[in-house]
C-alpha cells in the first residue's frame, strides 16, 4: 500500500490525539488544540489587568471534560481524585486528571472541584 506525505501526517496526527493504551495503564493528555486555546486564555487573563485592575486576583481554573476524561488547569487545590499528568510548558501550570464525571456538553461555572469556582 502506497501512503502520501499527508495521508501519512493525517495518521500520525490522528495516533497522536488519541490516548495511548498500554497493557497495564492509560495515558492521557491534552490534545494540542485544547493545550494553544489554555494558554491563549491565561494570557489574555494576564493581560486583562491592566484593562480592570483587580481582576488578576481571579483565579482562572479550568476543568476541561472530553469524552473520557476531566482535565483539570490551573486548580489551587486539585481533590484526591485527580492524577497530575505534570506540568503544561505551553498552558504554564499543572495539569491533573481524572476519569470523566460531567457531561461534555456542560457549560457552567460552579465549585466543581474543592468548592473552588471552576470553569467547565
């Protein structure tokens, strides 16, 4: 079977994207489109002090659900719950994860993880 350059790149990218299974555990991560919308997020937040002085104090925790998992960004006080996947050089804070929970089409706003208010 004969692959192009870009049917090859369209497998590579698609095994990259999805979670890697071994025998005895599952490894997750954040996919890189989800990982360039955080950080462009946090860095608007960081920006937005100078526009509202005061707003830097919010913190901007995330809990991002996809079909199988939570990830959780940026959390003071992530629960027992959650593994920490490491830290985000991209997002720029840690990562923890934990098998899904919420649906992923919630949209909300709420003390979801240790009464903090976090994003869904």
């Amino acid at each position: 079977m004969r692959w192009s350059i870009s049917g090859l790149g369209l497998l590579l990218l698609g095994a990259a994207t999805r979670p890697i299974t071994g025998q005895a555990q599952t490894t997750l991560h954040l996919g890189r489109q989800d990982r360039v919308r955080l950080a462009e997020v946090r860095r608007l937040a960081e920006l937005s002090e100078r526009l509202w002085p005061g707003w830097g104090r919010t913190t901007l925790d995330v809990l991002l659900v996809t079909d199988s998992a939570e990830f959780l960004v940026g959390h003071p006080r992530p629960t027992a719950d959650f593994a920490r996947l490491g830290y985000d050089t991209l997002v720029k804070t840690d990562v923890w994860t934990r098998p899904r929970q919420f649906s992923p089409s919630l949209l909300a706003t709420f003390p979801a993880v240790g009464g903090v208010p976090t994003m869904l």
